[in-house]
C-alpha cells in the first residue's frame, strides 16, 4: 500500500509540474500574441492552459481512481465521475467559446495564412535573424514570425488587419523599424542602422521596397493578404549609401518556386 501511495504521489507531482511548464509556457505566449495584437489577446485565460491544466487535473482522478478502485465507496466513484465530466465539459465549452468569441469580434473574421518574403541589406551585406529554436521552430509569435526561411508567415485571427505592419514583425523578433531607423537581431549580434550613420565611409540611409517600389513609413505597411509569393509581396530593406538609382529594389527570391 505504501508503495502504490508513494506511486500515486509521485505521478501527482509529475504531472502537474509538467502542466506547470507548460502552462507557463502558455501564459509567455499570451504575452507574446498580446504584442502583436492577436484576438486571442481579448480572451482571459489561454487556451492551451485551460486545456493543460484541466486535461492535467481528469487524469490525475482516473489514476487516483483506478489504484484506489477497491477501496472507493461507490458515492466516492460518482463524485469523481462527475467532476470528470463538468471538468470536460467546461474545457469544451470555454474552447468553443472562446474560438467563436475571437472570430467575431477580429477583422479578419477568422483565422487567416499570410505571407510575404523579405531580405535586409545593409552596407552591400545581407543579414538573416538567428535559427530559430525549440519545439515551435519560429521567431516572433504564434501569429507573427519566421521560420528561418526569410518569410514573414501571418496565421491566426488578427484583431485588426492594422497589426499585421512591417512594423510589429520587427518588434516581435525582437527588432525595430522606422521611417529612416532599422534594427535587426543576426546570430553575429543586433545590427543597428539610423540614417545618417557611416556605411562604407559615406553617410548611409535607409529604404524600404515592397515589390520593386519605394515606399515611405515602412513600419506602418500591412502586409499583402496573400497565401502564396506572388501575388504575396517580396519586400527589401536597404541601409546603403549608394544613390536610389544604383540599389536594385527587388529581392533575389523573387520568382522562386513557392514554399510554405
């Protein structure tokens, strides 16, 4: 009996740190989505924590239940049973809940699949961010990221088309871009660019082209809400000290066979 009790101890405290990490992985990503402005961000508990915590809690009763099945009167067996169920049907509930809640109140009315392909020049050089690590395999959010793949990807609800700009895709991998400021994370470290600063020993200025045209307030651009490159939009971020006239304003992907 000590042993079964000391079993049962053990896989309690297994599997609610397990839903521990998780969960606080879950509330970091909330924080995250909250950034870019995910509809998700409008409802009050994270989906995968709610679904972590509860599955967490039924299967620590089915185990209590199972190693103590003998010695369980049958009024404890309903009460668990019935716990089992409202837990279940809450976790259902507030998943469907909330899906349809962020569906109607997002602009987007649903979750959408964007892309766009980029590159970033600076002084003549190309810069990419870092790998990216971990289980997700992505840089930025849920919603808002790269795969390493030099892809802005887009897939979620957006609560406003608006945040699906140039502008929150640097900040949510960690970078940051204005009308005539880039900073951008590489695995070499942050490159960091302002107009004016030297590239190559001549004042350098920053420009931004969205398929092959200059555009101004780059940080301010939404995106093109296209699945596929093209029509998805190819943009080049450029900090040169060369003239307009001598950049090339089109990326080197461009054309490339599509790849999601």
């Amino acid at each position: 009996m000590k042993k079964i009790i000391f079993a049962l101890v053990l896989l309690i405290i297994v599997v609610f740190t397990a839903s521990y990490i998780l969960a606080h992985e879950a509330e970091e990503e909330v924080a995250d989505i909250s950034s870019d402005m995910s509809a998700w961000s409008a409802i009050p508990f994270n989906l995968w924590l709610v679904a972590i915590s509860g599955i967490a809690f039924i299967l620590v009763l089915l185990i209590a239940t199972t190693l103590f099945k003998k010695k369980l009167k049958e009024v404890h067996k309903k009460i668990i049973y019935i716990l089992v169920f409202i837990v279940t049907v809450a976790i259902t509930f507030y998943l469907v809940g909330a899906t349809i809640y962020t569906n109607v109140i997002s602009e987007t009315k649903g979750p959408v699949h964007w892309h766009a392909d980029y590159e970033v020049w600076v002084c003549e050089e190309e810069f990419r961010l870092p790998p990216p690590r971990g289980f997700t395999n992505r840089i930025g959010t849920e919603t808002f990221h790269d795969h390493g793949d030099n892809r802005i990807h887009v897939e979620g609800i957006l609560l406003k088309r608006e945040h699906a700009s140039l502008g929150t895709f640097f900040a949510v991998v960690g970078g940051l871009l204005t009308e005539d400021e880039i900073i951008f994370p590489t695995s070499s470290g942050i490159v960091r660019k302002h107009d004016g600063d030297l590239c190559n020993g001549k004042p350098g200025k920053l420009y931004v082209f969205v398929n092959g045209e200059l555009i101004s307030n780059p940080d301010d651009y939404v995106i093109a809400p296209y699945e596929t490159i093209p029509p998805g939009d190819t943009i080049k971020f450029v900090f040169s000290s060369k003239s307009l006239e001598e950049i090339d304003p089109y990326i080197k992907s461009y054309g490339r066979e599509e790849k999601i």
